[in-house]
C-alpha cells in the first residue's frame, strides 16, 4: 500500500520538498509518494490532511502556526518553539515535529569555532533556530528593524536590539533570517551596520536558497565563507525523512539520495 506525503503552504509551487523525498523514497525503495498542495486556508490543515488520505505532511508559510494547533501529540521540542513543520499520523492522531531548527543547527554545526552569532531579523524561524542554538551553547544576538517582534527573545533572555539602538561588536557568525534579496536586491539591515559586524565574522549564511542574495554577495567582497540556506532545506528534509519511515534509514543514507535534487 502506498503512503501518500504532501507539502502544504501558500505559496507551494516553487518547493523543491516534492523532488526530495521522491528521490529517497525511489533510492531506498520505500513506497512513498510526496506531492504539494496549496492549502488557502491554514484552519482547513487537519480536514485536508485526513479528506486527502495522507501519512505525512510538511508544513511552509504561512501556516506553521496552524499545524501547531492541529497536532494530538506535540514533540518536547515542537511545544517549546510554538511551531511545528513536519506532521506525521498514527493510528488517526497527528504527531507534530519541528525539524527546521535541528536542520539548522547541523548547518551551522558544519562551521569551526564559532560561539558567538548574530540574527538579522526576527520571524518564525528565528524562534526555533535562536532556542535550539541557545541550547547548544551559542550566544545568540538578536537584530531586528522594530522592537516589537523582540518581546519573545527578550522573554527568553536573548540579547535584543533595533536597528536605532544598536552597537556593532565582532560576531564569529551573522545570519540574514529576512526575505530581504528573495525578491529584490534589499539588504536585511542599513550597509552601515553590516559593514561594521561582517568583516569580523568567520562565516555568514542566509536562509534563502537557490540564489546569490545581496546579503551573500556583501559577504563575499569581504572574502568570507558564505552558506545559502540549501543545506538547512536538505537537512530538515532528511530528519522529516526520518519521521516519516519511523527511521528506518540513517541520515547519511538518507542524504545519498536526497542530495540529488540540489544538483538536478
């Protein structure tokens, strides 16, 4: 019997998730098959994942809260962020898991002596990925244009700034955690900040994949070594994997073929 898996956002149609599992699911000869599909309304995730007959889904923007709120069963980690990206059923409930935060840790894990980093924004996935560093013993800084979205970070006692209040200082890691140059050729923070925190950096990575950000491009003017957000994409991709096969595979299997649809 086929399991069937799915991605649900809004947008969906540019998702590389498809070509992913597929491609490990054909290679380690699971009978699986992942598709995408446009969920307008986030409160409908629940009614659509059963109406569709799924086993498992991977959730996008804008609907990571929504999932969150249609899970029976909550991973400790998932419940501590507020977000869930990954939903597995069994036996008719729904198990909600949070990979993007442990993809992203094992992303920039990959960087040598790196203590101190620095977010340039302050949205959904900042939450998951600042709580998961922090536990793993980095110092993370937290930069935002306005003050407003920082009450989460202040609450959970990260250092906080605006862009007003703001005193550059050296950070071994500056990460763009903004949509800034997905569409257009903006920066995620004024050129006289980053000019004064990336010469210092030892790495800077953005979250967005696929394309040369101006963020990436500034980097590498001042010759760092950059990582777009492919490796993250990839790496919570295995571990949803994982959940989805009830890790059956290890993860360097799993990236033997999942790997694949970043060089296709």
């Amino acid at each position: 019997m086929k399991q069937l898996f799915a991605i649900f956002g809004n947008p969906v149609s540019h998702s590389k998730s498809p070509l992913m599992h597929n491609l490990s699911f054909q290679g380690l000869h699971v009978d699986g098959c992942y598709a995408r599909y446009l969920l307008e309304e986030g409160s409908k995730l629940k009614e659509t994942f059963f109406s569709l007959g799924l086993k498992g889904i991977n959730i996008t923007v804008p609907h990571k809260e929504h999932a969150y709120a249609a899970c029976d069963v909550l991973d400790p980690f998932a419940q501590k962020v507020g977000a869930v990206n990954t939903i597995v059923e069994k036996e008719g409930k729904l198990y909600g898991y949070n990979t993007d935060a442990p993809g992203f840790l094992k992303a920039i894990s990959e960087f040598e002596h790196i203590k101190t980093v620095l977010f340039l924004g302050a949205g959904g996935t900042a939450k998951s990925t600042s709580i998961i560093l922090k536990e793993a013993g980095y110092e993370v800084t937290i930069l935002n244009r306005s003050g407003g979205r920082l009450t989460y970070f202040k609450e959970h006692g990260f250092d906080t700034h605006t862009f007003d209040d703001f005193q550059p200082k050296p950070y071994d890691l500056v990460i763009n955690m903004t949509s800034a140059g997905l569409e257009d050729d903006a920066l995620p923070a004024p050129s006289e900040i980053l000019e004064k925190v990336i010469p210092y950096a030892k790495a800077c990575v953005d979250v967005i994949y696929g394309k040369e950000t101006p963020f990436l491009k500034l980097a590498r003017t001042y010759r760092k070594p950059t990582k777009d957000g492919s490796d993250m994409l990839l790496y919570q991709g295995i571990i949803a994997f994982e959940y989805f096969t009830e890790h059956a595979f290890g993860f360097e299997e799993i990236k033997s073929h999942m790997r694949k649809a970043f060089i296709l």
